[in-house]
C-alpha cells in the first residue's frame, strides 16, 4: 500500500515533455545517467507548470531540468516568468533564473538578473539587485521576495520607490501590487513632488487612494506646516490629517504651534483644530504667548487685495455723495459756496494679499500666558489682522498685581505685549496693594493702557463709576480708606501699584479712617479676588 502511494506521487514529480519541438535526443551520459535534450520550440510540463525555451536538457531521474535561450515559464495561467537560463528542480519545483529576468502577475513586473522561484510556494527571491514596476510606481532594491499569492512584495537594502507624486526612500519596504500599497518597517523618508517631507519608521500608504496611516512619531513637512504625533491618518485627496498621541502642528508662516492629544489640519482650506487638552503657542518678536482651552481651532479669513475708501462730502444743499477714493492720492472739490476749488489729500493703506489673515477661537475654559499678562475666559477670537484677544463670558485679564473682569475684554496687544484694554459692561479693576489690602474701581466701561507691558493708565465710567482706594503718606503708611463714586474716574499706576485716583463730574467721597471700616465698606459690589484662578506660568497650561 506504501509502495504503490509512493509510485503516485513520484509519477505527479515527473518532468513531461511536450511535442512540437524541432528536434528530440536521449544521450547517455554514463552508466547511470540519461538525459533528454529538445531544440527548437522546446516545451515541457510538470502539473500546472509549463517551461518553454530555445533548449531544454532533462534529467527524469533526478527531475532537473535546464533551459537556454528565451526561458518563459507559466505558473496556472496566473504568473509568467522569463530569462536567459533556467535551472529547474522538479522535486522541489524550484526555479533558478539567470539573466534579464522578468516575473510579472498581469499587474506588477519584477526585474532582475538573479531570481530564485519557489513554484510550489509561490516565493520569488532576488539578492543582487532588482525592481518591480507597478503602473507608473517603481521600486528598486538589493533584495527583494515576492509572495504570488498575497502579491506582497518584501524589499530589503537600499530600498527606493519613484512615483509621478512621491519617492520614497528605506532599508525595508513591503509593498502590495494589487491593491497599490507601502507598508514601512523601518526607518522611511518620502518625499512629495510639491515639496512636501515625511519621516516615518511604522506605517502604510495606498497610492491609489492618497489614504495613509502612520505610528512612532512620524513627521510630516512641507513649506507652509510641520506636523508630527504618535499617530497621524492622512487623507490625501480630502488634503486631511488627524493627529493623535501628543499632536504637534506648527504653522510656520504665522508662527503658530498647536499641541494636543487630538488635532486635525485641513490643508486645504488652511486650518486647524485641537482637542483633548490643546494648547496653542503664538510665536512673535522673539516672546510667547500660551493658550489653553478645551478645542482651538484657526481658520483663514478672506480679504480683498485692496481694502476700499470712501469720503462723505456733503454740499451747500445737504446732500450727501459716497466717493470711491482707494485709487487716488488726492480729490479736487467744487464747493457751491465759494466758487473755487478745494484739495483733500487722502492716504490710503497699502494693498493687502488675500488669505493672509489667520484667526482663532478657544471655547470654554481659555486660559492665557504671556511673561507681561494673563487672562482666563469661557471662549476667545483673536486674528493677526490686529492682534487683538477678544475674550468672551466672564473674562478676567491680571498685569502685575492688578486683576481686571468684566462680561466682555478686547485686549489690543503689540509685540506680544499689552497695549491697550477695553472692558464692556461690569468692569472692574482690582490692585493688590498689600496683603488684605485691595484698591478697587468699578463702573459700567473700562479702558486700560499700557508702558513697556505694566498698566499705567485706567479710565472707567460709569452710572456712576466707583471706588475703595487706601492713600498713603510719604513714608507709605496708610492714612485710611477712601470711598468715592464719580461719573468718571481716572487711574494712575507707578510701578505696577495704583498711586492715584482722580475723579470727574459729579464726586461724592468719603475717607474713613482704616480701623473704624467695615468689610462691607471695604469691598465693592461684585468684587472677587480670584487670583487662583490666575496661570501662574506656562506649564499649567499643560495640566
């Protein structure tokens, strides 16, 4: 029963010839060997294999066979390789290729001059250089195997793939010829053919559909965004990337980062999100300002390349005429009184490029820092356009020792630094001029400006506006507690302190000496020291 299974499966190993070569010899070579050589049109067959040649020499005890000239061998219809030479162990059906050597599976075509090919596996093995050419994709390397099953193909040393968008360079490449795909094991540098860098070492690309996936802090660069994180998808006809595990977006043009644990770049349409515990860090004049909330978002505002003037003149008849002056550097006006002409010089701003002012917006929990200020808000809008931080809901703005609030901030900054405050409706100042000891002023409107980044000048109005203020005599001792109320009062600081305060229209005051002084004298209503809440430096915001 052995026997005659062991007889079968010797039969399927055998080499068959096929008819309609030229010529067909048996030689004997020795006592023990015999060989069958076919010229001309030679063919011959083992189950679903066929080999074709110039010539073919068989040896049908050992099963070996070799073929010279032309060599093309079909593998079930389904893969075709050619060469020069061939040496074929049918045992093991296992294909030896010599010389411009060509493997294709109706999809992709491997080139080589060495090639290994295990039939009954479906490996191929190159060692000494090779390529495979999949449409308009190419990869070269020194080593390659080729899985006909999977179509997966493991490129190894010196590994370069070209493209018409990308060249890809590694020391390891597995690449899929039917479905188009690079998967990266080692450490990997593609390059765009706009330009655009990235460095990865884990990950996969599908050429065909622009669709990737990336691990192991990989870095993606082009002229205009550096963007790196532990995982990065990359959609590239959407031009969308999602950033996880510590996200990192850096808007060089603008000087914009924007860290989190989750981010998207949209670059198409230039703009970012973050979630996750963002944080964005706007870069200028050498200085940093940190921002926190809970999503940050930026986007790009459109503008006209040339922001458009008009003047209202009106004539002896009142009536009003709209003029178009962006263009002129000057009018000439008739006036109807006098009979004579008038000049108007008109200056007009520069022309502005279009897409060139960046914006941003935080919603809930914003927090601020900057070395010269500090500010927390539910939500904020700030733009380049003006570099101004509009805080909204409750927004608390601390300069030194002093904390402004109110319902709504516009805080004009220049250079990184505080130039000018405006507080809307419940505004209020508080300086800490000692322990337990606070200058207060409160009114509907707030208007603060600033010297080298420290307050020095506060204007509040109000119906009317209000005051608890601690005078001090020239060896700073306090003298008592003045409360006063105006319709106006102004503000002075020295040194980051509230020195003084002067009152306008219609002053009622009193000075109360500091011991007969209650607490409900001493505070003004709605008055909230909230220091605590105040970023003490930038890596709270990180928390």
């Amino acid at each position: 029963m052995c026997s005659n299974a062991q007889v079968a499966q010797d039969t399927s190993r055998l080499i068959e010839i096929l008819p309609g070569s030229r010529s067909l010899r048996q030689k004997q070579i020795d006592s023990g060997t015999t060989v069958i050589t076919l010229a001309g049109n030679a063919a011959v067959k083992q189950g679903n294999t066929t080999i074709k040649g110039d010539s073919i020499v068989v040896n049908q005890l050992t099963g070996i066979a070799e073929v010279f000239g032309n060599v093309h061998i079909n593998d079930a219809d389904s893969v075709d390789t050619y060469s020069q030479y061939l040496k074929y162990l049918g045992r093991e059906r296992i294909a030896y290729l010599k010389k411009s050597v060509k493997l294709t599976d109706g999809r992709a075509t491997l080139f080589t001059d060495d090639l290994e090919y295990n039939l009954a596996t479906g490996i191929a093995t190159y060692k000494n250089g090779g390529r495979v050419v999949n449409g308009k994709t190419i990869l070269t390397s020194s080593d390659a195997i080729y899985y006909s099953d999977t179509k997966d193909v493991y490129f190894k040393k010196y590994v370069h793939l070209t493209d018409p968008k990308y060249d890809i360079v590694a020391d390891s490449l597995l690449y899929n010829t039917s479905r188009k795909e690079a998967t990266f094991i080692s450490p990997t540098r593609i390059k765009s053919k706009n330009g655009g860098i990235i460095n990865t070492r884990n990950g996969n690309y599908n050429l065909e559909t622009g669709k990737a996936e990336f691990y192991d802090r990989t870095s993606i660069s082009d002229s205009s965004y550096f963007v790196t994180g532990g995982k990065i998808a990359y959609e590239e006809k959407a031009g969308v990337l999602q950033i996880e595990e510590n996200g990192k977006i850096v808007d060089s043009m603008n000087h914009v980062t924007l860290l989190g644990g989750l981010l998207y770049l949209n670059k198409k349409d230039k703009s970012f999100l973050g979630t996750r515990k963002p944080i964005m860090i706007i870069y200028k004049n050498n200085d940093s300002t940190y921002v926190a909330a809970d999503t940050l978002f930026s986007g790009i505002r459109k503008l006209d390349k040339i922001k458009m003037t008009t003047i209202d003149i009106r004539d002896t008849l009142a009536k009003s005429t709209l003029l178009d002056v962006s263009k002129a550097d000057s009018i000439n006006i008739f006036s109807t009184r006098s009979g004579k002409k008038d000049s108007i010089q008109i200056q007009n701003a520069p022309p502005v490029a279009s897409d060139t002012i960046r914006y941003f917006l935080g919603f809930h929990h914003v927090r601020i820092f900057n070395d010269s200020l500090q500010a927390v808000s539910d939500s904020m809008y700030y733009s380049t356009e003006d570099s101004v931080f509009r805080l909204f809901k409750a927004p608390i703005f601390w300069n030194g020792k002093s904390q402004v609030s109110g319902d709504t901030m516009y805080l004009f900054t220049e250079a990184q630094k505080p130039k000018r405050l405006y507080v809307f409706n419940n505004s209020m100042v508080i300086n800490e001029a000692n322990k337990d000891v606070y200058n207060q002023v409160a009114g509907r409107n707030l208007n603060a400006y600033f010297k080298e980044g420290s307050i020095d000048y506060i204007r509040v109005k109000g119906s009317p506006a209000e005051s608890v203020f601690y005078p001090q005599d020239d060896d700073s001792a306090y003298i008592g507690m003045n409360r006063s109320s105006g319709d106006v009062i102004d503000v002075y600081f020295i040194s980051k302190t509230l020195n003084r305060v002067k009152f306008i229209n219609n002053v009622d005051g009193t000075l109360y000496p500091i011991r007969l002084t209650t607490n409900e004298q001493k505070f003004l209503k709605g008055f909230i020291w909230q220091d605590k809440r105040r970023p003490k430096n930038k890596l709270e915001l990180f928390e």
